[in-house]
C-alpha cells in the first residue's frame, strides 16, 4: 500500500509546482508516484456544481457552508475507488488537496478555529461516514497572502477558465484560512503534518518522503 501525501495551502500557493516538483524527483529515485488533484473539475459533477455556485450559480448554495463542504466532499467520496488503487498501485500518491482544505475553508468562512465543529462535522463526513483513507503525512505549503493572491489574479487572467471564484476574490478569508491551516498543521490535524515554505527547497520534501517509503 502507497504512502498517500496531500499537499495543502491557498489558492495560488503553488501547490501544482510544488507537487510537479516533488513528483520528479521521487521518480528520478525510482519511485513510483501518482497524482490526483482536487476538486476534479470537469469530471465530478459535484465538483462542477461547487465552481458554478461560487460563481453565482445555483441560487444561494454557495451562502451554505456546510452545503458546499458536502459537495467537495462527495467529490473525493466519488474518487474512493480510483484513489485506492492508485495507493495499490504505487509506493506514493501525492494530492492536490484533500479533506484538510474542506475543513480549513469552511472553518474559515464560519470565522472558526482549527479546533471549532465544522472542522470535526469535515472529519466525521469525510473520514468516516464516507471512508476515504487517512493521509500518512500533510504538506502545508505556507505563502504569504498577498503572493497567493498575486499568482491567483495573474492565473485567473491568463486563462478565463480559471478565472477567480467567490472564495479567491475574498482576501479576508484567504487569510482566515491560512491561520486555520497553520493550526490544523499545529495540532497535527489526522496526520503528522510538515510546513514548507518560500525558498525551501522541494528536495528536502524528496528525500524525507523517500525515507517513509523506505521505512
């Protein structure tokens, strides 16, 4: 069974370089490494319906935090299957967020804690009730806010189709939800957690990864 890794952090943190990053080193060991990203757009429908409610679709989903947190949840419930055999099939899978930005997020809308009870109702939903395996360890890529947001707008105008949604255009929560992942990281929130910042260096993420596999 593979070691399963999300990587988690703000919207325009660079989690996708990051984890490009880690991904080839991690093979040029001979590792074998498989990623998946969520929210799966363009393949969950729920996923779908959670991008065009943040873009004013849908009536008054997106005012619901618990509403939105259920449907990226039955997003990854809806990818059990294929991210258990991607975990059967290779000594490490890296994710593009996982449960952890559920709980960060709605806590950070809701102006709660790490500790407050839509992080446990994310937990009890996602881990339990809906039976997605526990990652082995967490990645916090941990960025200024104002750069996540910089590399967000920029994205959001060099490609309409990732043009920013209702959660990016709000600075106030992107701040709240970076103290919330700080603290989920803290507590060691369903995993150990590790924060990697600015200027570190994605080797070190590399080989300390390897080191698990190799325990």
């Amino acid at each position: 069974m593979g070691v399963l890794v999300p990587v988690e952090g703000l919207d325009g943190a660079g989690k996708r370089t990051l984890t490009d990053a880690v991904l080839a080193g991690l093979r040029a060991r001979g590792l074998r490494v498989a990623t998946l990203a969520f929210p799966r757009y363009g393949v969950s429908v729920h996923a779908d319906l959670a991008a065009e409610a943040l873009r004013g679709a849908h009536g008054d989903l997106a005012a619901s935090v618990n509403a939105m947190a259920l449907l990226f949840a039955l997003d990854r419930a809806d990818a059990r299957d294929e991210l258990s055999k991607l975990l059967a099939d290779n000594d490490i899978v890296l994710l593009d967020r996982y449960v952890a930005s559920n709980a960060a997020y709605s806590a950070a809308r809701l102006e709660q804690d790490a500790r407050g009870e839509i992080v446990s109702w994310v937990a009890e939903l996602e881990f339990e009730r809906f039976a997605l395996p526990a990652p082995n360890v967490q990645i916090l890529l941990d960025v200024p806010v104002a750069v996540a947001e910089e590399r967000a707008r920029l994205r959001g105008e060099a490609d309409h189709t990732r043009a920013l949604d209702a959660y990016e255009k709000d600075g106030g929560l992107q701040r709240r939800t970076g103290n919330v992942y700080r603290e989920l990281a803290e507590i060691n929130w369903h995993s150990t957690w590790w924060v990697h910042r600015s200027g570190d260096d994605p080797a070190t993420l590399v080989a300390r990864l390897a080191e698990i596999v190799a325990g």
